[in-house]
C-alpha cells in the first residue's frame, strides 16, 4: 500500500504530466519562438497520443497570453540568443481582458473567487469555480511529479486544477491547438490554427 501513494504522488497513474523542466513555445510560418512569460510549470500536456491536450494551472498566471496566441495578438522577435528558438513574443497591450475574476460572496466575510474566460467579443465563454465540483469536461485536476506542499506537520502531493485549453478553445473559441513535443531539446511547441 505504501508504493502505491509514492507512486501516486509522482503522478505515474494519471495520463498528464506537468511540464516543469520544459521550455514552451509558439510556431509560426515554420519557427518556433518562445512563449515566455507562460510558465511552463503552470502548463501540463498528455503524456502520450497522437492529438495531446494542453492544460494550464486554473489558479496559475499567465493564462491570457493562451488566449492572446490563439487570436494572434503578438509580434515576432527574432534573436539568435538561444539556438533552439528563432526568437521571442512581444504580446500586444491593446485587446480585451480575457480572464477575470470576480468574488462571489455568501455572507459578509466568505467568498469564492470566480474565474471568468472572456473570447474577443468579451462574452463569457466559461466560469471557473474551484469550490465546485470538477468539470470533467473543461478542467482536470493534475498531479505535479515529485512536488510536495507542506501544511502544518503533513505533507501532501502538489495536485492542481488545469484548464484543458486545446478542448475550451477548440469549443469556444474555434481554435485548434497541437502540442508537439522535441524531448531531447525540452522544447514544448504549440501550434493555434
């Protein structure tokens, strides 16, 4: 019994794995540029298949400038710095806030953050609460290979919530997103068509 939890808390029974010694970046017109500042820890992808999913941290920064790839709000910077990337992403200032939260109070000191994901004509294409229960259709609670949170005298696995971006903007924002994976160069390349 006690392999069992040490497996789990390594992640070895789920089918995602979080990509934590990973560099993320964005292809366009055949090079590939970094995607900083999305954290790669924050992101998490199938382990294995043919159509991997993308997932970021629910709670994690970032996760607009998902939305900004998707919809091409960004200027290519090409560099030499490093040799296994064309360049960079300058992400553009002059479009909607596409996550927002909100607290949704149920008396005068308890609340829940909500988190709203907003498509470009600033609807609401899906409401994040992390006190419901899991959405197995938009949201998958993932464990963080080898990571631990201490609280008081015990320790548990990091497990987090994480958004299936391929699933949420193939759905809402009619965007596909490929995931292509170079394991020797620790390089995670996303594609948005």
């Amino acid at each position: 019994m006690p392999a069992y939890f040490i497996m789990s808390s390594f992640g070895l029974f789920q089918n995602e794995k979080v990509l934590v010694h990973y560099k993320l970046a964005i292809e366009v017109k055949d090079k590939k540029y970094d995607a900083w500042p999305l954290i790669s820890s924050y992101t998490a992808i199938d382990k294995n298949g043919d159509h991997r999913q993308l997932y970021y941290q629910a709670e994690g920064p970032g996760i607009e400038y998902l939305f900004q790839l998707a919809y091409g709000q960004y200027e290519l910077r090409p560099s030499k710095e490093n040799p296994f990337l064309d360049g960079g992403i300058h992400y553009t200032m002059d479009h909607p806030e596409y996550v927002r939260e909100e607290k949704q109070y149920e008396n005068a000191s308890d609340y829940t953050e909500l988190t709203h994901y907003y498509n470009q004509q600033e609807q609401v294409i899906y409401t994040y609460n992390p006190e419901a229960k899991l959405d197995k259709t938009y949201v998958r609670s993932i464990i963080t290979a080898g990571m631990t949170r201490t609280t008081g005298n015990s320790s548990r696995a990091v497990k987090d919530d994480y958004i299936n971006i391929s699933k949420l903007f193939k759905d809402k924002l009619g965007v596909n997103v490929k995931v292509e994976v170079n394991e020797n160069n620790k390089i995670v390349t996303l594609s948005m068509t």
